[in-house]
C-alpha cells in the first residue's frame, strides 16, 4: 500500500501537480466523509447495543436460523443485507458495528467487509441517474440491480466461508 | 432504512420495559454512543490516507488512462452509445472513475453519459449502465479495509480477492437480468 501512495505521488508530481496542496484537498475529503458518516454510526451503534440487550436477536436468530444456513449465510449480517442497498452511510455503521463485535479477522468481520466492498447503495443510484438526467424508470434497472445485490451477498458469504471459514 | 432504525429501538425498548431491565438499556444506549465516537477518529485517519490518494491520482490523470484503456471493453458492452464521441468519453470517464473510487467524479459523467444514451434512444445501454454503477467495479476496496483497519486488522486489504470474485458474479447476474428483461434483445 505504500508503493500506490508512492506511485500516486509520482505520478502527481509528473503532471506538475501542486502534490502538498492535492494531498491536504484529499485529506478534507476524507475528514467531511467521515463527518458525514458520524451522526449514523452515533444512531445506529446505539441501535445494536440495545437490540442485543434485549435478546431478541437469539429469538428472531432461532426462527430464521434454518433459512440462513439453508442460503449459507451467517445470521449476524441480516441487518447489513437489509440497510445495503438502501443507505450507504447506514451499511457503513452496521459493518463497522459488526466487525468491530466480531474482529475484523473473524468469518462474520470478513463477510460483512466483503459484502460491504462489492456493492453499491442501488436505490440511491439509480434515483440519482434517473432523476438528475431525466430520464423516466422503465422497470428494469432496479430489479435487476436487486437482484446482483443478492448475487453479491450470498456469493460474499460463500467465498469467505471457503477462504476463512 | 430509517424504518428499519426506528422498529430496532422501539422494539428493543418495548422488551426491555417488558422485562424490567430498562436501566440496562439506558446503559446500552450509551455503550453504543461511546464506541462510535471512539471508532470515528480511527475511520478518520484511514479515510484520509486513501482520499489523498485517490485525489493524487484524480489529478495525476490516472483516471482518463484507465479510462482509454476501458474503451475497447465499452464499444461490445455499449454498441450504440459508443459510436457517439461524447457519450464514450462520457462513458469511459464514468468507468474509469468508479474503478478508482472516485465517486465524485464517477457521479456526473455517469449523468451526462445517461442523458448521451438517451438522446441515441438506446434504452437497453441506459439500463446497462445503471446497473453497472449499482454494482461495484472499484478496483480496491478503500472503505471496507478503513474499517477493518480501523479496528485493528493485521492486513486490512486481505479480502480483495473474495471482493473481486463476489462484484465480478453480481454483475454478471445484473448483467445478465437487464437482458432477459429487455427480451433478450439488445
């Protein structure tokens, strides 16, 4: 990782890129997403504590459990397939939350990183193409984006369970 | 999603009024607060390190050399929006910019290569298009291995290969569905 900051830096200055004033632009960047991501990890962290402290999950664990290991899928990462396609900050939180549960070197830590970094937030997606260009919604794009979401998921827990499992 | 949000703490409370134990939940409430707050400087500093790259090599013109090498690829993937100089440019620009990271600058040339599309009247490229922006093609994984760095992970971008395994099957399956539901034309 050092060599593609090394050679991001290179390539900058080759250009005549301003690389310190580039760097502390990138570095803003960062600082305002992690702002703009702050206030769902401060709701949504809080929301898996309490949900855990009230046992619930053991119950709800225990009726869908069967479904869950028929997909081969762990349970604990339901929550994040729900939240993914819908809010981007909020799949970031609910990630976060459960690798930092489980470890990030733990099959649920992986699984969720790995579900996390294969997708996109679909339906902010396909909101902002089709209304920023406007362009009417035939009917197709969203479920078929759905549908490699699902693909993206199941597929994500199959191949760390293979890896890491 | 703020659906989901709202039924977790009101049915957590609920039950945990309905057990007595609604101390512990006060307690949990602040747990939880305490750690996102403690977790947020670390996703800070990672965040930051891949944003200063990914601005390097935004300025550094990575991203429209990724973008003619894309080109060929584009042509089979989008017959009748390619053979629209603007729309391609706009394309690949798109393309090349998602498999950098660089949402930013992946959002607006998505939109003026979705109106392009349009204008051709070539529905099924549109469709193909979204859906390609709805499934990952970012070439590494910055935010998920922040996190996992940010929580101490000995090699954060160690799930890479299983990302590009799992974005390349999604896609496929997107791909695949905007097909079958055009009819099978193209």
């Amino acid at each position: 990782m050092p060599l593609l900051v090394l050679g991001a830096i290179l390539t900058a200055a080759a250009r005549g890129t301003d690389v310190y004033e580039a760097m502390t632009a990138g570095a803003k960047k960062g600082l305002l997403l992690t702002w703009s991501i702050l206030p769902s990890l401060l709701v949504i962290f809080p929301a898996l504590r309490l949900l855990r402290a009230s046992g619930l999950p053991e119950l709800l664990g225990q009726v869908l459990q069967p479904l869950f290991t028929l997909l081969g899928v762990p349970e604990e990462t339901g929550i994040l397939m729900l939240l993914r396609p819908l809010s981007g900050s909020g799949a970031l939180a609910e990630a976060s939350e459960l690798i930092q549960r489980h470890g990030p070197d733990s099959l649920i830590g992986r699984t969720a990183a790995v579900m996390l970094g294969s997708s996109e937030t679909s339906f902010y997606v396909i909101a902002v193409y089709f209304s920023a260009a406007g362009v009417k919604h035939d009917g197709r794009a969203l479920p078929a984006a759905l549908l490699a979401d699902l693909v993206c998921f199941l597929s994500s827990a199959w191949i760390c369970r293979l890896l890491w499992g | 999603m703020s659906f989901a949000i709202i039924s977790i703490y009101f049915v957590s409370i609920f039950a945990a009024f309905l057990q007595g134990e609604t101390a512990a939940a006060g307690a949990a409430v602040l747990e939880g607060t305490r750690e996102a707050l403690r977790f947020a400087p670390e996703l800070a500093a990672a965040l930051c390190l891949w944003s200063a790259a990914g601005e390097l090599l935004e300025r550094g013109g990575a991203a429209e050399a990724l973008s003619r090498l894309l080109r060929p690829f584009l042509r089979l993937l989008f017959p009748r929006g390619a053979r629209d100089a603007e729309t391609l440019a706009a394309l690949s620009e798109n393309l090349g910019a998602n498999m950098l990271g660089l949402g930013n600058a992946a959002t607006p040339a998505g939109i003026r290569a979705v109106r392009g599309l349009q204008r051709l009247g070539a529905r099924f490229e549109l469709n193909t298009l979204v859906v390609l922006n709805t499934a990952s093609v970012q070439l590494l994984p910055t935010t998920a291995a922040s996190i996992r760095g940010a929580l101490g992970s000995r090699s954060p971008f160690d799930i890479t290969p299983a990302v590009w395994i799992s974005s390349a099957l999604a896609l496929a399956a997107g791909l695949t569905a905007v097909h079958i539901l055009n009819g099978g034309r193209s």
